[in-house]
C-alpha cells in the first residue's frame, strides 16, 4: 500500500556551486505557508518524516530511488534459488525509516513478519501514520548499545532474514549497530542490504568499508548475489551506483569479529 496521497510540496535544490558536498551534507529548500524558506539536509531525517509524503516525493519521485525494489527482487531471487519460501521470512527491517523497504517486502513478497527498526522516532510515528498495516512492530533504538531487555525482545521474533536499505555508512548505521543486528539474525537466515560502491574499493580504509569487505568474503556470509546497479540520482542528476548484496548467514558470528575487522591492515 503506497502512503496515503499528500499535497505536493514546493521543492528547491540549491545553486549547483553548492552541489559538492558529501552525501549527508546536501540540503534542498521547501517553501512552505506561501513564502517561508525552510533549509532541510538530507540526512535531517526527522524534519523530512514529519513531513507526509515529503521523504517520497523528494527521493523517490524526483531522484529515482530503485533501492527496495532491487534488494526485494534479489532476496526474493536468492530464495528461489535456495528453494525457500520467501513468505517464511522474519525479517529485522533497520533502518527502517518510513517503510518505504517494509512496504515492499510485506506487499509485493509477503514476507510472514517484519519488524522495523530505527534510531529516531519520527521514523516510527511516519511509518505508523504512512503505513499502518506493514510493520508487526518497530522498535525505536540505537543498535550500538541495545538494552538487553530490547535484545530479549528481539530475540523471541526469531529473525530469520536482516534488510538494511539506503541506511548503511554515510554517517546512519554505523558497522556497530549493522554487527548487533546481524547477531539477532539465526544461522542459515538471510541478509539483504545496499551499499554505495566505494564501500567495496579497497582504497576507502573507513571503518564501515573494512568491515563489510571482511564480512563478505568471511566464512560466514554466503553471497547468493552482488550486483551493482543505479541507487538513485544525484541532485544533479547524475546516477549514484550503489551495490546490492544478498546473502545467507552461515553460522553464528564471533562477537569480537567487529573489532578484529575494523583493525585488519590492507
Ligand atoms: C535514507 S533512510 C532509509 C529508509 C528506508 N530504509 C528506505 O529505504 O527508504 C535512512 C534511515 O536510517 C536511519 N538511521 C540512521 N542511523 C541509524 C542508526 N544508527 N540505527 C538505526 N537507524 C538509523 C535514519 O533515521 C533513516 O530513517
């Protein structure tokens, strides 16, 4: 179900002089009550949500995202080829945001449960307002330090299947909190995410990077498919090329995989 139709909003994208910004830093303007100006950044999650139909309008009409459609396809791809039904999955949606992911894994794969999760709270409240009927639950929490009773919690959904889409790097999920969530995921599940190209260059030494590098080609993952493909456009229009990765959870990882990844020397 798409979200409830909303007016349009009066989107401005800055002078291209102010274009050469990272990817979290890229703000755009909206006018608002007829005149007034309101400077939003990209990553200024909680103003967009607030907003119905804003986070839609502005990433999905105008820039194209294509990500939960192609994630959902390949798990959906990797499934059928394991010759597992798709609508056994249980899956932990993090950073879940408005449901843009969930809608597609509950509406178009029919996944048996879905639990969103985010660390802000206009995330819930818009994918509750937005979509009401896709999520089981949503928990709203830092996943660097989840309380042990949210771990209990987590535990009885018997996640069988992790999704992270549009949310990993770039300063949203940083390796810790995507570690934990991988951890809640049973051995033989599944995980489906997306991840902006240069996470697999081996030049980008950051944290994130080196750890999904050591992630994928770890005894623990293994990858059903890996395809790069067009994220979205840039403000500018130009194709951002992200990956799409899917894999299956081999077995239980260590816990101190996280610190000893992050500290491997290329
Ligand atoms: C670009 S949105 C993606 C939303 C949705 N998955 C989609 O595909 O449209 C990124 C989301 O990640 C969330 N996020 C950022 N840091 C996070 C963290 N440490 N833990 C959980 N969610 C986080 C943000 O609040 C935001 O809702």
């Amino acid at each position: 179900m798409r979200a409830a139709k909303t007016s349009r909003y009066r989107v401005q994208f800055p002078p291209a002089d102010a274009h050469d910004l990272q990817q979290d830093e890229v703000f755009f303007h909206i006018i608002e009550n007829g005149s007034q100006e309101v400077r939003i950044r990209f990553h200024d999650y909680d103003q967009i949500y607030l907003r119905p139909g804003l986070y839609e309008q502005l990433f999905y009409d105008r820039l194209k995202c294509a990500s939960p459609t192609k994630v959902g396809e390949l798990l959906e791809r990797a499934l059928n080829t394991a010759s597992e039904p798709i609508t056994e999955l249980r899956v932990l949606d993090l950073g879940a945001g408005n449901g843009m992911m969930g809608e597609v894994l509950k509406n178009r794969h029919g996944v048996a449960r879905l639990v969103g999760a985010d660390i802000i709270v206009e995330a819930r409240d818009a994918a509750f307002r937005d979509r009401p009927d896709v999520y089981d639950d949503y928990y709203v929490a830092d996943f660097t330090k989840l309380s042990p009773q949210d771990e209990d919690l987590a535990q009885e959904w018997s996640f069988n299947c992790l999704t992270s889409v549009a949310a990993l790097g770039f300063g949203d999920i940083p390796p810790k909190a995507f570690f934990t969530a991988l951890q809640l995921i049973k051995p033989q599940g599944w995980v489906a995410f997306n991840i902006k190209e240069t996470f697999l260059d081996r030049s980008d030494q950051s944290g994130f990077s080196r750890f999904i590098r050591e992630l994928i080609f770890s005894e623990y993952l293994e990858v059903y498919h890996l395809e790069r493909y067009r994220h979205r456009l840039s403000m500018e229009g130009s194709p951002l090329f992200y990956y799409a990765l899917v894999a299956r959870k081999t077995s239980s990882i260590p816990n101190d995989f996280l610190t000893q990844a992050c500290a491997v020397d290329s």
